[in-house]
C-alpha cells in the first residue's frame, strides 16, 4: 500500500505509574476515510514508555505503508 499523505491519532496510557499499559492508533487518508486501527497490550510500564511506543509504532506502519506525509497527533 503507498499513500501520499495520513494522519495518524495516539496514545497510550497506563493505569498506575508504572502499571498495566496500552496503546492505541487510528490512522485517516487525506479523504478522512480510516484506513487502519490499532491497539497493544503493552504488560507493565509508565505512561511515557506507553506514549512513546504508541508513536513510535505509528511511525513503523507509516513505514511499512509508504507513506509520503505523515501527520500526527498525540
């Protein structure tokens, strides 16, 4: 799949500092039609690392999908 420009959304979270942890993605064409979603179980650990590899997984899909421009918002 290429796609000239996305916009992908983020988070991740944790319930406690450390504590169980997650993230989440949703990424839109330039049509604001979705085009993936996303979510993980990340086990134990902070809201930052929980954060982090939210964006850090949506910059490894946006690899994988070709994409030109990336937009992100977390």
């Amino acid at each position: 799949m290429t796609v000239s420009e996305v916009t992908v959304y983020t988070d991740g979270a944790s319930r406690g500092n450390p504590g169980l942890a997650g993230i989440g993605l949703v990424f839109f064409g330039s049509d604001g039609q979705e085009i993936k979603r996303m979510h993980r179980f990340l086990g134990t650990a902070t809201n930052n690392v929980a954060e982090y590899t939210a964006l850090l997984t949506a910059l490894e899909q946006a690899q994988t999908m070709h994409v030109g421009r990336l937009n992100v918002f977390s």
